[in-house]
C-alpha cells in the first residue's frame, strides 16, 4: 500500500508543473484555455482524498514494535 501511495502522490507532485504549462504563454486576457486544467485539476482531489483514506487504513493498524532497534542487527543504523 505504501507503494501505491509513493506513487500516487509524486504523480500529485506534478500538478504544478502541468499548470504552470498550460497558463505559459497566455496572452493578456486570454482565458479559455484555463478550462483544460479541469481536466487534471478534478480527478486530482478525487486521487487526494483516495490517498488520505489509504493513509488513514494503512495507520490505523500499524503497531510500532518496542525495543526493535536493541537488535544488534541495527547497530550500523545510526553510525
């Protein structure tokens, strides 16, 4: 699941760059080309919310090990 998360949000990541793309080069006044970012803009709260409720799942068994790093195996971890 993390992986799909991984995934999904550094495809969110470059929303900004899909906009910054689309409103370049404008000219003064022009805006009908604005209506092209709905297309990515819309799905993009849907992909949001999906990845809050995955995040929400995923949390909400996690159980965190006490004493996990004592292992010797982690000794080189924090060298």
């Amino acid at each position: 699941m993390a992986e799909l998360l991984r995934g999904k949000t550094n495809r969110l990541k470059g929303l900004p760059n899909d906009i910054m793309l689309v409103m370049s080069n404008l000219p003064s006044g022009y805006h009908r080309e604005m209506q092209i970012l709905k297309e990515v803009l819309m799905p993009a709260f849907d992909e949001i919310l999906s990845c809050l409720d995955m995040t929400h799942f995923m949390l909400s068994g996690i159980q965190v090990k006490e004493g996990i790093l004592d292992d010797s195996k982690y000794d080189l971890l924090f060298r």
